[in-house]
C-alpha cells in the first residue's frame, strides 16, 4: 500500500510540474484568471487524491471480500466433499455386497454342477467324503465302548474265577 501511494504521489507531482510548465509558457494573465486556474488545479488535485483514496478503500475492502469467499468457500468444499465421500462409501458398500451375493451364487452353481458331474460318472464327492467320515468316526466310538465293555466284563470273570 505504501508503494502505491509513493506511486500516486510521483503521478500527482509530474502532473503538477507539467501543470507549471504550462502555465509560466503562457503569457501573463490576470489575477483573476490566474485565480481561477489554482483553483482548477487545487479540484484536480482533491479529484485525483479522491480516486487513490476510493482505490486504496476499494483494495481493502476487495481484500476482505476476498479473503470471506476464500472462506465460504473451503466450508462448502468441506461439506461437499463429506457429502461425497458418504455417497461413494454407500454406493461400494452396495456395490460389495452385489459382487459378494453373485460371487456366492456362481460358486453354488457351479459345486452344484461339478458335484453331479461327477456322481454321474461315478467319482466320490467331498460331500461323499464327509459322510464317510461322519460314519468312520461313529463307528470308532462303538468299537471304543465295545473294548471299555470288554475289559469291564473280563475284569468281572476274573473275579468270579479267583
């Protein structure tokens, strides 16, 4: 700001001097003439010190004005990328659950085919497997009460013998 206003005051002095150049190249006038151009050049003078005082008023308050949207603004980004951001969570989320639903449904198809495909030309089946198992392990568990129930029934022979 102090720049601009040594800038207006060399403006102001150049014109003043060429002001006074104009009028000592002018012939002598009368007082009343003479009066009347101080007082042109007095108004000129108020006129364009008035125009660096409203563009000095108009930079600060540009300023301000800048600096106040520079702030409305970042709120408003602010809030538009938080509305953003919660719209694109929705959407991948919703999106996420279709992939997980489909994913789901493909895989169920396709042990479905698999597994037919192969009890129709005869090969077992990891289901088939598990039942095994499941039969295995039932079986393992009578077989083991069977021995407890033997060797509680050979005890008591034992002690019926001795």
């Amino acid at each position: 700001m102090a720049e601009q206003d040594s800038n207006a005051e060399n403006i102001a002095q150049v014109k003043q001097e060429q002001e006074d150049d104009q009028i000592q190249d002018q012939p002598k006038r009368s007082k009343a003439s003479r009066k009347s151009a101080l007082d042109f050049r007095k108004y000129t003078k108020q006129i364009w010190l008035a125009g660096l005082g409203a563009f000095s008023r108009a930079e600060e308050e540009g300023n301000k004005l800048f600096d106040s949207l520079v702030e409305v603004g970042q709120e408003l980004e602010s809030r538009t990328v938080d509305a953003t951001d919660h719209a694109v969570n929705k959407v991948a989320d919703k999106t996420r659950e279709s992939v997980t639903e489909t994913k789901d449904k493909v895989e169920k198809l396709l042990d479905q085919g698999v597994n037919h495909s192969l009890n129709r030309i005869g090969l077992v089946t990891a289901k088939d497997l598990q039942h095994l198992e499941s039969l295995i392990l039932q079986l393992h568990t009578k077989v083991d009460d069977l021995v407890e129930e033997n060797r509680k029934l050979t005890m008591q022979l034992q002690k019926i013998e001795k």
